[in-house]
C-alpha cells in the first residue's frame, strides 16, 4: 500500500466509498472490505425508473466521464436522468493494488475479471438504491466491456445498452497490444517485481506506455492532419509529451496492470460456456453500438461481427480522425455525434 495524491477528493471528487464487504472473486481469492468509488448526478425518481449507469475505462475515473459525457447540454442530463457512476476495481478510487493493505496489496493484489466489475457494480446499486431497473448502462472502451457483461448477466435488469468503441469478447488483437503495455511497465529499471516505493518510480515504464498509445490509440490522419495544432501543441513531440505523457505520469502501474489482466480476458460468453452467439442471443435491450472510423485498436469489422448476432441492435459509427482516443472528445465534432445516438436511444420504447 503506497501514497498516490492523483487519486484524491481534490482531484476525482466527489466521490463515496461503498463496502460491499469481503469480496470473492471468479479468478479465486478475496479483496478484503472491497469498497466502490462512485458518485451520482441527479435525482432517483419516486418510479425509480430513470438510473443511468456510467462505466470507466482503462487508466480512467468517474472524474472524465463526468467532465465529457454529462451535463444539462448532454444527453446523459441530471436534469433528467438519475445518473450512477462507478469506479471498477483496480482504478486507484475503488479497491485497487496501490490503496490496499499488505498482503493484499501491489504485487499482490489478486486477478480480477469484467464480471466481478459487474457483480460488485450489481451488488452496490440494487443495495444502496434499491434500484431494479437499469434505463440505459453506458461505458466506453474497457468500460464497454462492463456494458456488455450487465447485458449478458443481467438481462431483465438493462432496459438500454450503448458500449462504445469495445468488442464483448476480447480480440487477440487487442490482447497483444495489451501485453506491450504491460511490457512497458514491467520492463522499467525501478518495478522492482511490483513492489517500488512510489509509483513516480516507474516514470520510465509509464512513459513507455503513453508513446505505446500514441502509435495505437490515436489514427494515422490525426498526425497527417497535424490535428494536435488544434489542440495547441506545437509539434506531435510536444503532443505526445504534453498530452499523452502527462496523462498517464501520475497513474499507479500496478492499478493499470490490474485493470489490463481484465480488459485482455473480457469476454461476456464466459456466462455461456464460452459460445458468444448464445451469450449475445441474451440480450433482450435496445443495443446500440458504437464506434469510430478509423480505429485501428477496434475496428469496425469486429464491431459488426458481434452487431450482428444481436436482436434489436444497431450500429452507428462515430466519424473522426482521431482513433480510439476519440472518446477523450478531442474534437467538437465527437460529443454532438455521441449526444444524438444517446437521445435517439433514450427516447425510443422499451
């Protein structure tokens, strides 16, 4: 257990912490006390009918999910929605390697999956809230993932599902660009087999990781482009530095490593027996899939392979340069696009 002011109140809050108490995992093991980060925006109604579950990404909080994706000039409005966001475990906020106790702690921290996410996520709503249907579950990337395992586990609970950018079984694709992240950990002179005194330690290892990011998250034409002229960096060096670079410097390596076993062995099929037509055949929701042209790290081919299997599910493309990086909304372009689908959504019968 280490000291890490990037997950702070000052920083990611407000959040709470809920103990779902000792909890056992499908890998095996327990998290002791596993406590969720979560805060909500808006007002559950007498019906409780209007909750809206927001999912985090991989290196992600709850903290950019609120700053992009929510507000009364949004789809996803508290206004109107009573909106739950959940930290997954391993995000630095919810149980995670750098904030629990020794000997459960850092290296030790035991292997987690997107269902266990899903179970506490489950646990927490239906506990605290009393909360029996879900009008829509939305996450991005690895929060995707999340997305798809409440649909498959929980399918009379989801009335509506939007993942974004995410397959509901991990490629293999993906899971060799997710080892060269964790090489680049693990590789640094200062890991120290997990156990380093402060996670600045392992600068190296993170930087590492950002320049890997900025090869597979960002689209060849953001840099033909020159896009991050737009955003105010003088050259893609400084790009890479400034933005990239600093996103990723205060972030926990164990936290990411954990949350990396999980997004490479998602996979919502694991609910039947690893046959991903009949895990998909589960879906009763609305299903509306989304991705972004030009995403080499999630390709619109392998979003269609699963978007087929699914009834009464569509998929709309997002269009833009920048990749899978598209969900920081780098562009003004992103969120008119990805506020339209959510309503149209939304706005339809269940």
């Amino acid at each position: 257990m280490i000291s890490n002011e990037y997950y702070s109140q000052d920083i990611h809050g407000p959040f709470e912490l809920y103990d779902i108490g000792d909890f056992d995992l499908e890998q095996g093991g327990t998290i002791p006390n596993c406590k969720l980060a979560y805060n909500t925006l808006g007002n559950l109604n007498s019906a409780k009918d209007n909750a809206i579950l927001v999912t985090t990404w991989y290196s992600g909080t709850t903290k950019i999910m609120e700053q992009i994706y929510i507000g009364e000039d949004h789809a996803l409005d508290p206004q109107k929605h009573f909106i739950i966001l959940i930290n997954q475990i391993g995000s630095g906020l919810s149980s995670s390697p750098h904030n629990s106790p020794a000997p459960y702690g850092m290296s030790n921290f035991p292997d987690v999956r997107i269902g266990d996410d899903v179970r506490a996520q489950h646990k927490l709503i239906t506990e605290k809230f009393g909360i029996e249907k879900l009008a829509l579950v939305f996450g991005a990337s690895m929060g995707g993932q999340q997305v798809w395992e409440w649909a498959v586990r929980y399918p009379d609970m989801v009335q509506r599902i939007a993942p974004i950018a995410i397959t509901a079984k991990n490629t293999p694709h993906a899971f060799i660009f997710a080892d060269t992240l964790n090489e680049a950990l693990i590789s640094d002179p200062n890991w120290n087999g997990g156990n380093y005194k402060a996670s600045s330690d392992v600068k190296v290892g993170l930087f590492r990781q950002a320049r890997l990011w900025a090869v597979m998250g960002l689209n060849p034409e953001f840099y033909r482009q020159e896009y991050w002229r737009n955003m105010n960096f003088s050259s893609a060096e400084d790009f890479i530095s400034g933005f990239l670079e600093a996103y990723y410097e205060p972030l926990d390596p164990n936290n990411l490593l954990c949350m990396a076993w999980k997004w490479q062995r998602g996979d919502a099929s694991r609910n039947t027996g690893g046959n991903l037509q009949e895990a998909l055949g589960r879906i009763r929701t609305k299903t509306l899939v989304m991705g972004f042209t030009g995403d080499m790290f999630v390709p619109q081919t392998d979003l269609e392979f699963e978007q087929k299997m699914i009834a009464n599910s569509e998929l709309r493309m997002i269009d833009t340069i920048c990749g899978h990086f598209a969900l920081f909304a780098l562009e003004p372009e992103y969120m008119p696009q990805i506020d339209k689908n959510l309503e149209d959504l939304l706005s339809s019968s269940v």
